[in-house]
C-alpha cells in the first residue's frame, strides 16, 4: 500500500478562533519558544512529514482582506522563519516549513534564511511563500498601494482578476530567484587551495542575473547551497493561477477539497496545470488540508467545536474542508481521499496542542495499523521524506 | 578579593564570528567550516561557557570581487544572521545574540518584528548591529538597488531605527492579556502605529508583541562624526576598531563627551573596540605564532591582492616577495568591491608605503603584513589579561569584540586560559546575574521612542 504523507499547520492556538479560549489551550504562552518546541515535539512524535508555520505581515483579522478591532481572538504573532529556525536544533528529524511572503519581502533574503535554515537543521528546510494583495498590509510597508480588494468575493472581477496575476506572477519570479540562488554556488565551489592560495574556484559561483518587472537580482547568493541543494517549497492553492504558480516552482501543493469528488476534480485540475507550464522532473506532491478537531469519543470533538463556535460568536468556516470526529473517522476519511490521487494531507489541528497530540498519539497509530503510514523515519532531511532526491544544480556543467 | 579603594570597572566581552574576511585562517589544519551550523554552536557555546556579554554576527549581501570578478582568496559564504541566531538560542541560556541587519536593504517593518521575535525566542538575548550602505553594487541583489545618497546614510539609518523603536513601542507589557475568562486576548488598539517621515511613511497595526527587552540591545559600528554622533544619540554599544590604547582613550572620551547632550549618562554607551589576541606560554612563543598567524593571513596572492585595492590597478605580474611595484597608482577608481573602501588618499598612502619598504627593505608581502591589522593582545594568558584591564580601567573601551582566526575552535585558549585570571581580578563576571543581555550589559529599560524625539526636538 502506498504511505500517506501527512504533516501539520501549526498557527496560534490552533485554527478555530476561540481555541485559545480551550481548557487545553496555553494562551500565555503563544510567543514563548517552549510552547513552539513542545507543539514540534508532539508532531516529531508523530513521525510526521513537516510542519508548516503561518505568517502575515497584518494582524490576524476575521475578515479576509480588512483589519478589524476585535480583542476576544489572537492577535499578534511571531516571525514564521525564525520560529523554524529556534526549532531546528531542538528536533532531529521533521520538516521545517515558514510562511515567507513574496509581495513585500526581498527574494534574496528569503533565500539565505531558508538556506540558513537547511544548514541549522541539516536538510529538513522547507518554505512556503505566499501572496498578499491586503492594502492595511501593504501600508506596513509604504511602497506600493492595493485598491482594496483582496477578498475571495472578488477575485473573479476584472480588476481582482488583475491583481492576482500580478501577485502570483511576482511569487512565481521570487521562487525562480530563490532557486537560482540556491543554485549559485556548486556544491564544489569551496577548494580551499592552499597552492594556488584561493579559497573559491569562481568557476563554479554564477551570477543569476534574474529581470523581471518588480527586481532584478544579480547574485551569487553568500550563502552556500544549503544541504538539500533545493529546500522544499510548497504553496496553498485554491485556483487555477495558483495551481499554475505552484506547478511551475513548487515541490508540494496543498489544495482544499471538500469531499473526495471534489479531490479528484482538483486533482485533475493540478496535473492540468502542471501540462500548461511545462512541468519535468518530479510531479507536484499533493496534500489536501483539513481543519480538524479530534476525540477518541464519538461526538466529543463535535461538541468541543460547537462550544468554540459559541464563544466566538459565529461557526468556524475555513476554506478548508472541517472535519469533527474520532481519529478513526478521519483515518477512513482520508485513506479514502487519498484514492483520487492525493499524496498526503496537511492537517490544521481546531486547538493546539490538543488536536495535534491527538494527530500524533491516536490518528497516526490508527494509521500505522492499517499499513498506511510510517512507523519510523526512513530519510534524515525533508526531501527524503518525500522521496524527492537531491536534485542536480542547474548551473553544474554535465558530467 | 583584592581590598580597592575605588570599584573597580566590569568588563564586557563579546565574541565575532571569524566569517569572512582576511582575519580568518582557511588554510590552517584546525580550520573548520565556516558555513556548518556546528561551527556556531562551537563558538556561541565557548563564548557562553565564558559568561560573554554576546555573540555577534557580522553581514555582507554582496560576495566580495576584485577586478569585476568574485575575490577567491578569502573565506567567504555565511548565513543569513538572524535565523542562525534564532537556532542558536535553542542551544544557549544566556549569550546575548548579536545580528548585524543592514538598514539600507530592509524596512523597518520587517527587521523591527524579526528582532522582536529573536528577543522572544531567546529570552532577551537579542541585539541589531545597525549598518548602513549606499552601494550599487550591493543593490544590484534587491528591489530598491542602489538608490541613496551617500549623504543620506545616516538620516536614514537614524530614521530607520526611530521607526522601529516606534514599532516595538507599540506594544505595551502587558498588552498580551490572554484572559480565556473574560474573553480578552488582547488590549484594544495594540500595536497601533503610525510614522510619517522622510525615508518612511508607514502606518497600521505591528504584528509582534513587545519582547522581554523591550527593545533590543542596539549596536552601532561607525567612526565618522555622523556614526558616533548617532551612536551617541541612540545606541547603547559601539563597535570600534581602535585598538591601541592611545587611539582607545581619544576615542572613548570623544564618544562619551558626547552622551550629555542627549540626556545619557557616561555608562548607558558601552564602548567594544574589535580586537584579535594570540596567547604564548612565554612572550617570545606568543609573538612567535603572531608572526605565523600574520603569514597565514597575508598569503602572497592576498598581498597582490590588497596592494591591487591601494594602487587600482592590475598587479598580478608582481612577484610577492619582490619590492614594491614601479608603476604609479591609477587614482581614477577602486578595484575591489563589497568591502569597507579605503576613503582617504591612496596617493599618499601609496608614497607612505614606498617610504617604509625602503628604509626596511621590504618585500610586497612582508609590506602589507606591516602595513594591515596587528594583533592587539599577544603575550601569555597574564600578560593578555592584565593589558585588557589596563585598557579598561584607564578609560580605552569598556571591553571587546574579540575577532579570532580560527572557526570555529578559535576563542578557546582565551576562554580557558585568559578568563579566568580577569574573573580572579574581579573585573569579569564570574556568572552572570540576569537573564537578558540588557543585564549582561548593565542597561536599564530602554527609553521610549516618544521621550527619544522629544529630547531630540528640544535640544
């Protein structure tokens, strides 16, 4: 039987709004680096593929594309890379996947953080970039305006339509420029040639001389390539120009089906936009998200979620598919899924650490049992995981 | 404990990672890599197992050339500073963690909340090293290229910073309520902020609750009038390169004299002059191996080299061990770029040079190893630590950077050997007394960014 991947998206609390409003909850503790290392102790424990870790340049709002005022759910978060990189010397064998945004940040500095990052933890780097067109965000920066309009409602206007090709067209170039830099220096590059007294063979560092319409990157990187020589690079996608972004510079995409013809509709609709860019090589890993809220009781996690909903004030929605139910439910819920041709899910746990012990401590036995996922780590860096090899450096001259 | 009259001042050391320049010895047998994580937590461990005030990391975001090609003589390749700070806090209690984020290249937005969030993950250990650049060169790696006056390097920077001091302030303690009874996670309005400015225009709402510093213990590495005069108005660490005790007392007196006028005292500045040290068991085996040391540092292609930066021109054809070139300097413009330029007039330099090898009879490379950086401290584990205390106790710096040679094993005879005896004088630590580098350093809470512009507008 072929092995889920499975991984979890940690963010605050947890992903329902009033999770850390749980008796499980440890509110307090949210910008503490223990609470960090505890929740990657719990999903290592879980022999998990990697964890990936949400980031915005805004506040967390209930609104997708506005600010709002409220004071009764999380605000206030820590810098995503860095998180990642406070947990590398403190796991050994998960993934490490931030959020790093590609609208406001300077591609180059992204890309020596993630390799940074491959370095701290030995080849268990990822990164997931990702858009934001938020004009309150993008006044963070003073340097560029959005019109305002950065909400699903109206992505399919014109003028959203527009803006979300701009913005995935500036991911799209700000992963290339990351890759190139990964790729600038050979994994040779450093001779240390006490005869000749050069510590380089220049040969083998190459400018990238990246142009597009937002930069231009010149290059090499100053840091080295990093262990796994491409970290992994992942995105969310919920369309077709972002399925198209991620087929073009992704290793794995999570997408957000809402039942299993659902998946196999997106499924279809990824491999489509794979043809369309011209993808070679290693076809994209998919992984569908689920926002979950477990209990070995049947009908206990339902009614934990309902007594979240009514302190918040409103049901949870998510643009991912909410499952409330035992760890046996969503095994069969996702062994099931997984045959419209996912590779693996991402798991938003509803209330952490909570929904993500139960991942660890009961979904992953239940899965294990059934032959369906690993019972021990078989790869010492993240691509490994995946069973993506250590690609070839696309500046090497052919052997 | 010696009976003394007057208290006797505490030293502060920190520890620079060799990195990437000339200082560090690539060829030596015990030199490790300079990019493997390893090789940090080796020196972030030694400088902890030392009670060092901090570590600190330095930045270049444009490999180094020489003659519009990559310069291949020197280490070179390093980490993005934060994030290997922040994995390093997993490994260490106490050692601040210094990066050094250059202000041209980045928003405040985003350094402010990277720092923030070191200085959560660390416990108050974080601090910036504020540098600035103008480059070109170094802008062809970003958005915005090379777009500054140089003249608008430091009202940049300074703004750059008064921003981000905004930023971290706009979170006060105890915004984080996280009061799951009353349903109150947060403050009203925290992190509000709005900066109208020159170089920024930025408003809305900061994402990153006030770290245990307050804000982060801020570094700054300039020897211009306008450097010291913005370490004076808001630093609380100066990074210099004087090194010999009569440039050290000019120098600090100069810096201190200028804390007043902006409300500080003398001991909210602490001055670090960067320094490299070599241990003997007798002085002659000291000045010995710093002799070797120098030798290794200055390898004939590196002479070639530095000279090539002085004269402008190519002199590969020059033999290292010959006498200096013939050929005059061409004074049009600088070979090397991606590192601190020489400003003064190379002309003269270059006369001054010719001057000493010929009265010395001097050879390419043994020019350069006299004319470039000696080593500050050589003798043995006594002498060493009783000349850094002369410096300290007679007003030359509050403590240093020190720069070793080797990565990564280099600070570990200064660790084992030198520590100690400034731990038996009593002007070292011989553990530290408070969690956050703040303490370390003797640094009250930080002053407001609020009380910072107005002290500025009235004086």
């Amino acid at each position: 039987m072929t092995r889920l991947h499975l991984s979890a998206a940690l963010d605050g609390a947890g992903w329902h709004p009033a999770a850390w409003r749980d008796p499980a909850a440890r509110p307090a503790d949210l910008f503490s680096a223990g609470y960090w290392t505890g929740l990657a102790a719990e999903a290592e424990r879980g022999l998990l593929d990697l964890i990936t870790i949400e980031d915005s340049f805004a506040l967390q709002s209930s609104r997708f594309g506005l600010p709002d005022d409220r004071t009764d759910q999380v605000r206030g978060r820590l810098d995503a890379v860095l998180i990642a990189a406070r947990l590398a010397p403190a796991t050994s064998r998960i993934g490490l996947v931030p959020t790093a945004g590609t609208t406001h940040n300077e591609p180059f500095h992204v890309a020596i953080g993630i390799a940074s990052l491959d370095y701290a933890s030995h080849g268990r780097a990822g990164w997931r970039p990702q858009v934001s067109g938020r004009a309150h965000e993008a006044a963070h920066f003073g340097r560029r305006t959005f019109p305002g309009i950065f909400e699903p409602a109206a992505f399919r206007t014109p003028e959203g339509r527009a803006l979300i090709a701009e913005l995935f067209g500036e991911a799209a170039d700000a992963v290339e420029v990351v890759r190139r830099l990964w790729d600038s220096w050979e994994d040779d590059a450093e001779i240390r040639d006490a005869a000749t007294g050069r510590f380089l063979d220049r040969d083998k560092l190459h400018y990238i001389d990246f142009e597009g319409p937002r930069f231009s990157v010149r290059g090499p990187s100053i840091t080295p390539r990093p262990p796994q020589g491409q970290p992994l690079v992942t995105a969310l996608a919920h369309d077709v120009v972002p399925y198209e972004f991620a087929a073009g510079g992704a290793d794995v995409v999570y997408v957000t089906p809402h039942s299993r013809p659902d998946a196999v509709t997106i499924v279809a609709q990824v491999r489509e936009a794979e043809r369309t860019v011209g993808r070679t090589g290693e076809p994209l890993r998919i992984f569908a998200d689920l926002l979950v809220f477990l209990d070995t009781e049947p009908g206990a996690a339902a009614a934990r979620k309902a007594r979240l909903d009514d302190l918040d004030g409103a049901a949870l929605t998510s643009d991912a598919e909410i499952f409330a139910g035992t760890p046996g439910e969503l095994a069969d819920l996702l062994l099931d899924w997984r045959d419209a041709g996912l590779d693996g899910f991402r798991l938003r746990p509803g209330v952490l650490p909570s929904d993500l012990a139960a991942i660890s401590r009961e979904l992953v036995p239940v899965l294990q049992g059934r032959g369906a996922f690993r019972t021990a780590y078989e790869s010492g860096t993240l691509r490994g995981h995946l069973g993506l090899p250590r690609p070839a450096n696309r500046y090497a001259a052919a052997p | 404990m010696p009976v003394t009259s007057a208290p006797v001042k505490q030293i502060h050391l920190a520890a620079h990672f060799p990195g990437v320049n000339n200082t560090t010895v690539w060829s030596d047998p015990r030199s490790a890599s300079q990019i493997d994580f390893g090789s940090f937590v080796h020196l972030a461990e030694t400088a902890e197992r030392g009670r060092f005030d901090f570590f600190f990391l330095a930045e270049g975001l444009r490999l180094r050339e020489m003659k519009g090609r990559i310069h291949d003589l020197d280490v070179a390749g390093r980490p993005e500073s934060l994030t290997v700070l922040s994995a390093l806090a997993a490994v260490t209690t106490r050692l601040g963690l210094a990066a050094t984020v250059n202000s041209t290249f980045n928003e405040p937005f985003d350094v402010a909340r990277r720092l923030a969030t070191l200085d959560h993950l660390s416990g108050g250990r974080a601090a910036w090293n504020v540098v600035t650049s103008y480059d070109a060169f170094t802008g062809e790696n970003f958005r915005r290229g090379g777009f500054l006056d140089e003249a608008d390097r430091y009202t940049r920077a300074a703004e750059f910073l008064r921003t981000a001091r905004e930023l971290w302030d706009s979170w006060a303690d105890g915004d984080v309520l996280a009061d799951a009874a009353a349903g109150e996670f947060v403050r009203p309005g925290a992190g509000t902020f709005a900066h109208r400015g020159e170089h920024f225009d930025i408003a809305g709402r900061f994402t990153t609750p006030r770290g245990p510093q307050g804000h982060p213990v801020i570094i700054q590495a300039g020897d211009s009038h306008e450097g010291r005069e913005f370490a004076a108005a808001d630093a609380d660490v100066i990074f210099s390169r004087h090194g010999t005790l009569e440039d050290g007392r000019a120098f600090y007196k100069d810096v201190k004299s200028r804390l007043a006028k902006y409300g500080r005292g003398p001991d909210e500045l602490k001055i670090l002059p960067a320094v490299t040290y070599v241990l003997g068991d007798t002085e002659e085996e000291a000045a010995e191996r710093a002799h070797e040391i120098r030798r290794a540092q200055v390898s004939p292609q590196n002479a070639i080299a530095y000279l090539e930066g002085y004269w402008g021109r190519d002199l590969s054809a020059y033999d290292p061990d010959g006498p200096l070139p013939d050929v005059e300097p061409d004074l049009s413009e600088g070979v090397s770029k991606g590192r601190a330029q020489f400003r003064g007039d190379r002309g003269e330099v270059v006369r001054r040079w010719r001057a000493l090898a010929a009265e010395r009879g001097l050879s390419i490379r043994e020019l350069v190893i006299e004319a470039t950086g000696r080593q500050t401290f050589v003798g043995t584990p006594r002498t060493v630590a009783d000349r850094i205390d002369e410096f300290v106790q007679t007003d030359a710096a509050d403590g240093f950077v020190f720069v070793p040679h080797l990565t990564p094993g280099g600070l570990d005879d200064l660790v084992d050997r030198v520590v100690p005896l400034l731990q038996e004088k009593g002007v070292f630590r011989a553990d530290y007394t408070g969690p956050t580098l703040r303490d370390h350093l003797g640094l009250g809470a930080p002053r407001p960014a609020s009380a910072r512009a107005r002290e500025e507008a009235s004086s």
